[in-house]
C-alpha cells in the first residue's frame, strides 16, 4: 500500500490530528479498480463523490490534478484505488467551514485474492441499518454499521465464519446490501436491486448493471434473496460476483449471471482477469 | 489549540493517511471540560469512552498515560480538552483487526464565550436522527447527522440564524437532543428527559443531573418541549445553559434551573466560572 495526502492542491506528509474526516466521518469515498493505468467507470466514480460532496457541502478538489495524482500513484499498475476527501480541518464543533480546503487521501492497494469460482458463500448480519435519508445513496465515510457488521463473523464462534460476505438488513427488516457489495437477484424471469433511498450506498458497478440487466429497484425481504432463482453481489473492485450459498440456501452458477459478468468484462477490461474463471 | 497524536503508547507527528478514524469514522471521542488543570467529571468521561469502545470493539489507550498527557497539555489551564481514539490505522475493508494499536487524538481548545446570561435561543433542525440502538448513547465518531444539522442555520437564509443550538428530532418525530448537547424539561412539576435507546448520545452532565434532579427518561414530542414550565440544554463543556427562546415561545429564568446550576458549580467548581451571571 502506498498513498498521498494532500491539503487541497498542496501534498502534506500525513493528516491533521485536527482534520474533520477523524473527528466525524466527514467525508466521502470512492474505490477503484485499475488496470494497466486505466481507471474502471472515472467519470461515474467522480461524479458520485461530487454529487455526495455537493449533499454534504463539503467543496471536492480539482478532477483533473486528482486524476494526474492517481495516474503518477498507479504506474499502469493493476490496483485497487482508494480516495477519501474529507471536508478538511477545523475547530472543535459540528459546525461546518465553508471555506476549508478538503484533505483528500489517494492509496493503491493490492488486488484482492480471486473469489471462489463456484461463488461466494454468504451470511446473515445481525447488525442493521438505520434509515436516513438524508445520507442514503452516498458513500460517506460513518461507517460504523460496516464496521460492526464485518465484525459479526470474525468472533471465532460465529457461524459461517468463512463467509466471503454478510448481507445487511435494515431495521425495518427490508435486505439493503452485503457490507462492501451491492445485491442483485433473479426473481420471475427480472432482475431487482434493493431500493437506497433510506440507507445503503449507490454503487458505480450497481448503477452499470441496473441499465445492462434493465433490472428494476423494489423493497425486498428476506424470501426474496433465499427464493430467488439467480443471487450476485457486485462493487467497482471485484465487479459481479455470483452467490452459491446463503446459509442452507445454495444455487448453481446461472447462464444470466455468466452472461452479464462476460458483458461487464467486455466493457470494461479490467473485470476479465478477476473473473474467477479466468483465474 | 494544541493538540498531541499518538498510536498506542508512542507519540506520533499527525495522524497515518490510512487510519480508520479518517476512513470509516471508526472511533470514539470525549469533549472535556478543564478548570485551572483539573478535568471535569474525568471518571465519567472515561467510563463512558470505555463502554463505547467496548461496544465498538476498540481497545483504548492506557488510561493514566493519557490523564499524564492531558495534565501535561493542559499545565493548570482552564481550557477545554477533546480525546479522538481511533481503531487505529488499517488496511482497505471494513473488517475490524482486532491487534490494532489505537490511533488518539488529546487537544486543547480555549473555552468557549460565556452564552447571553438571559438564556439561549434554540431553532428546530429539519436534519432527523436515524435509529440505531447499535450505535444509540455511544459518543462516536460518525457524526454525518449533526454536521447536517449544525450546517442548516450557517445559510443565510436560514431562520433563527442566530441560534445557539438547534434542537433534533428522530425519523419517528420525538425529540432527542440539541446537536451537542442534552435536553431536559420540567413538566408537570418533574423534570423529564429524552430517552438515549434509539439514537443521541448519553452525555456526561446529562448523566449527572438525571440523579441530581431525580429526572426521568421520557420520549417526548415537539409539544411536550413547547409546552413545558422551563427548558435547559446541558454538556460537560458549558454545564447547564437555560433556553430562553425556541420558535416563538419564550422561557422567562426559573427558580429551578438556577438552582441546579448552583448545585452543579458546587459540586464542579468548573463550571462556576462560566454561568452567564458570573461572567
């Protein structure tokens, strides 16, 4: 992993223990794909971070130094990107400055190991998500409902303790989103996608796929995901990922879910070598 | 302000680009208040750190370091001190590593200015608190909401711009609290305050006045607060603030609350210097 931190448009060494990222999650997100220099959906990744920057006030820095930093960071490597713009430092109290200048956070990490070929093994959260719409859709960084999820099953007596991913519901009951993965499921010969308009986050790969599998967005419950005939997660980073399992409920790999991971990998090259087949 | 950073028991320069505080809000934090080297309530305030630490799985710092670091910071000034502990730095995912050493934050600020010795004016945010009894009484560091909420009355054209604080209600409509600060209400000859098992944060001096005033938890609606006999905010910062305004109901001082102050700056003589009649 290797990163750099910027106040603005100046590079800084590290961030201020004053920053407001620390004190309150305030700040948004993206992760990336990358592959031989290339960045997986740029333009979508940026105008969802401005679009939740613009929800939250928080001013973003300049697309293209940001794109020429990431450029220099990833040297046609295949990587993961990551960046956080925070709305910068400030005093103490919630009360937001306007004329901060972001602290922004660029790093290149490891691709993940490859998923399973057969698809992942799924779990159920306990954890669930508060409704709020006002934060809905945004990849903000108050992530403690992830962080407390992902953590049910690293308690060595947890069960399905080698699941690749949990699924969270809401507290209404309603199935959002697996920690870090958006949840697309065949049902009735359609694909649908859980609603985020009161939690969860709009996922870039999410957004692709709503338009390629012309899949419709609904509430959808518990019986939804173990009755459905197709379950896949998909994110930015790993792309689609079929679900082969979810407690006692298993599925075998699904022609339409083949098809659109061929789909996803012709449009955008980066997602032909993660596709567990090929690896 | 000054301000020291540390990871575990080393003192570090400024916090690691990739600390999980800055990433995920993954942390919790404590506002103090500290009286010629003294700290207000310093039991509690680690209690409480403690406990939201426990519930989060952070592993906090060595207790009395950091009381040998605050006193060194503070050296015998009235001032008021912030802690931020982190789960510390980690890699990209959501997954908690349980070795983490603790990234943590100790700043000192100036006090605050005295608030208008007629009490304070208070508007209604339209920012709602989520429900998650997860997170509910914890004083952690996702903060999104009160930075919404704080940032409604920065616009211009905002009503009651002048507002001291403003008060939130939950998704369901009850009030919770102001956006850093407690409620409490007298109603019915008893003083009342809103329940912390949904959302809000179980602040210290709310605490200390729940036994004080023999005050009981309630939820409580927009017209409960409206119609009450008198209405006060409260914190560890500022101790007790009586509200004068609120939309267009007024609140002339009362007997009570001015005597819960005095009992309070006797017990804490920090907060002695900082009632608006004395200042």
């Amino acid at each position: 992993m290797s990163e750099r931190v910027f106040s603005g448009a100046t590079r800084i060494e590290s961030v201020p223990g004053n920053d407001r990222g620390i004190a309150y999650g305030d700040g948004v997100f993206e992760t990336m794909r990358a592959a031989r220099g290339g960045i997986a959906w740029w333009p979508a990744h940026w105008t969802r971070l401005q679009e939740g920057a613009r929800r939250l006030g928080i001013t973003p820095p300049d697309p293209a130094f940001v794109r020429a930093q990431a450029d220099e960071l990833l040297a046609d490597d295949d990587a993961v990107l990551k960046l956080i713009v925070t709305r910068g430092s400030g005093g103490r109290g919630y009360a937001p400055d306007a004329g901060a200048a972001p602290t922004w956070v660029l790093s290149r990490h490891a691709l993940p190991p490859a998923a399973p070929a057969a698809g992942v093994v799924l779990r159920w959260c306990s954890t669930r998500l508060a409704l709020q719409p006002a934060l809905a859709g945004i990849k903000h960084c108050n992530r403690l409902e992830q962080v407390l999820a992902r953590g049910e099953w690293n308690d060595p007596a947890a069960p399905d303790r080698d699941a690749f991913e949990g699924l969270m519901r809401s507290v209404e009951g309603d199935v959002v989103s697996a920690t870090a993965a958006n949840l697309f499921v065949l049902r009735t010969g359609r694909w649908w996608t859980p609603r985020i308009d009161r939690c969860g986050v709009a996922g870039v790969c999410r957004r692709w796929l709503l338009d390629d599998l012309d899949a419709r967005e609904s509430r959808l419950d518990v019986t939804d995901i173990e009755t459905a005939d197709a379950v896949f997660l998909c994110n930015a980073v790993r792309g689609i990922l079929p679900v082969a399992r979810l407690g006692t409920r298993t599925w075998t790999p699904h022609a339409q879910v083949a098809a659109a991971r061929e789909r996803l990998a012709q449009a955008n090259p980066a997602f032909s070598a993660i596709n567990p087949e090929t690896t």
